[in-house]
C-alpha cells in the first residue's frame, strides 16, 4: 500500500475506481472541517461583538445609575421645585382617620 502511494501506481483508472467511495468520503470531511472553521469564526467574533456591546451597556447603565442617584436626593429635589415657586414642607405629615360610616356619608 505505501508503495503504491510513492511510486503513484495507486492513481491508475482501475485503483481509483475502486478507492472512489473512500476518496468522496474524505472530500466530504474536508468540506465539514472547513465548514466548521469558518463557522468558529464567525460564533467568536458574535462573542467578541456581544461582550463590547455588554460592556458599552454596562458603562452606560453606571452612567445612568449616578445620575439618577443624584436627582433623587432630597437636597437635588428640594432644589429642583423651588424654581416651580415650590418649597419643601418643614412639617411632618399626619394620618387620617376616616370612620366608616364618614366614608359612606360622603359618597
């Protein structure tokens, strides 16, 4: 056999007739190893892309996240209404009661 193969005598009509199923069956594993490469490829760069976008998300969520944290501090607020002509109230609320029998009255 690898006589045959250095001296080329395997490539004759009759040997290459015969050795067609396992030739097509070779090609056809070069096909799906290539196939496999270009489609590893392509799955590492959608990784390569999706991790820069989550990161891109994630600094733009820290971003978002510090200002929010900023407007809803009570000094921010307080700061924001007064030029509405509102003022922060320096009393503190109170609960009101309402007896059931009040409620239906006033429906």
């Amino acid at each position: 056999m690898l006589a045959g193969v250095l001296n080329g005598s395997f490539l004759t009509r009759e040997q290459v007739l015969g050795n067609m199923p396992f030739l097509l069956f070779i090609a056809g594993l070069m096909l799906v190893y290539i196939g496999y490469g270009y489609w590893t490829e392509r799955t590492v760069r959608d990784l390569q892309r999706t991790d820069a976008d989550l990161k891109e998300l994630r600094s733009e969520y820290i971003t978002v996240r510090s200002h929010l944290d900023r407007t809803e501090q009570q000094s921010q607020v307080a700061e924001d209404i007064s030029g509405l002509g509102l003022r922060e109230s320096r009393v503190p609320p109170r609960k009101l009661t309402v007896e059931p029998e009040q409620a239906e009255a006033v429906r």
